[in-house]
C-alpha cells in the first residue's frame, strides 16, 4: 500500500541557511579582505586579499539564491 500523497513537496537535508546569516557572514569575509590588503606590507598581499573576497562573494552569492529560491516557492 502506497502513503498518501503530500500537499506540498517534501524536501529531504538540511534547511538552507537564512539570508540574513550569510549576508553576515559575507560581510565579514570582505571585511577581513579588506583589513588583509590595508595591513600586508608584502607583494604577496594580493592573493589572500583575493581569496577573503572570492569566499565573500561565494557567500553573497549563496544569500541571493536563497532569497531567490523563497521567492520562487512563494509564488507558485
């Protein structure tokens, strides 16, 4: 015998984080990408300053599709 069929789509895993988390999260990574280029005196202060601010934009990123996921399930 078959279970009944949900009303709405079952989602298997972990929530996704909040929005408002990892635009924090984001936040401070650029910070620290900041503070990393501002106070290393090397040549080789590009390069963790680049990778603080690609970790920050992935976690932007991750905020936006978030947003954009809720959207998408609100509207159907």
């Amino acid at each position: 015998m078959r279970p009944p069929e949900p009303e709405t789509p079952v989602t298997i895993g972990r929530r996704p984080s909040s929005p408002g988390f990892l635009v924090l999260v984001a936040v401070m990574w650029l910070a620290v990408g900041v503070i990393l280029f501002l106070s290393l005196a090397t040549g080789w202060r590009l390069i963790p300053a680049i990778v603080a601010f690609g970790i920050g934009l992935l976690f932007l990123r991750g905020a936006v599709s978030t947003v954009l996921r809720r959207e998408r399930r609100s509207s159907k």
